[in-house]
C-alpha cells in the first residue's frame, strides 16, 4: 500500500479541486476515496519500457500548449473562410517507433490539436492516420515532420528508445536477432 501512496495522494488533491473547498471533511474524504480506488483498481508499479523524466515531459507539455495556441488561431481564421477554399485530407504517418504508450501520448496529442483528429493508430506499424481540417497543398511532409517531432519530444519524456524499435525492426528484416 505505500507504493500507492502516491497515488492516494494525487486522487486527493483532485478530490479536494472538484469539491472546490479545503476542508477537514473534503480532505479525509479524498483519502478514503484513494484507498478505494486504489485498492479496487490497481494499476501496475510501473508500466514496462518507460524511465519518465520530468524535465523532457515539461518540454513536450510547453510544445502541446504552443501547438495548442497557434492551431487554436489558425481553425478560428479559417472558420471565416469560404466553405470552398477548405482542403480536408486524411493522411498516413509514419512513424519511427512501435511502442504502444509513445504513438497513444503522439496521437492523442494530435487529436487534442484543434483542426486534427487521429482517427486511427497502428502500434504493429508505428502508423496514424490523421484527418485535417485543412491541408496546404504540397504540406503532407510538414505534417509528418509535426508528428515525428512530437513522437522524439515524447520519447524524451517517456524515455522510450526509438532506436531499440528501429534496430529490432532491421534485425528481424535480416534475420538477426534484435
């Protein structure tokens, strides 16, 4: 149970931020609602292949927000554009990696992106397929390049190793062992 204390403790805070008042009540009612949750529906110690780190996860976090931003900005500018000059596409990305937590974090920050929307990720692959609001002619490279530098920003963050995918990848194709 002290493994989970962590946990409990962050199941806390959320309780006493949804309730909006830091009370004696509210806060041993955070606790208890922790335990249980813990108790009921543990989650493993540590998910396999990840060594998170704080300062690359800030990083990716500040990319999100600037993302978040300048893709807020340009939906809201084409909203006034005339039905006509939006280009919708849906696009395949390829990506580097084949681990399953890394292409979620990368396409799941897609589609919390205003004007995109992963519709379907490939861990087997390493492949999204992404649908834009609009697309610039001659821009899939731009939207690809987007995505990879997402998934090396979150493999920092997650510290996953995107060669470890890569050269396992390779060594099967050559009938080496990976």
């Amino acid at each position: 149970m002290l493994r989970r204390l962590p946990t409990v403790a962050w199941i806390t805070v959320v309780w006493v931020a949804l309730w909006g008042d830091l009370s004696w009540g509210n806060l041993v009612g955070g606790v208890l609602t922790g335990v249980v949750v813990v108790l009921v529906a543990p989650l493993p110690a540590e998910p396999a292949g990840y060594r998170p780190a704080p300062w690359p996860a800030l990083v990716y976090l500040l990319r999100f927000l600037r993302d978040l931003v300048v893709a807020t900005a340009e939906v809201a500018r084409q909203v006034f554009w005339p039905l006509d000059r939006l280009r919708p596409a849906v696009l395949e990305v390829p990506l580097t990696g084949r681990h399953p937590g890394l292409i979620s974090l990368v396409a799941n920050t897609i589609s919390l992106t205003p004007g995109t929307l992963t519709l379907e990720a490939d861990p087997g692959t390493g492949r999204l397929w992404v649908h834009l609001l609009h697309l610039e002619e001659g821009a899939e490279g731009d939207v690809v390049e987007h995505a990879r530098a997402l998934e090396r920003l979150g493999a920092r963050a997650l510290g996953v190793d995107l060669g470890a995918d890569h050269r396992a990848d390779h060594g099967a194709d050559h009938g080496e062992q990976p």
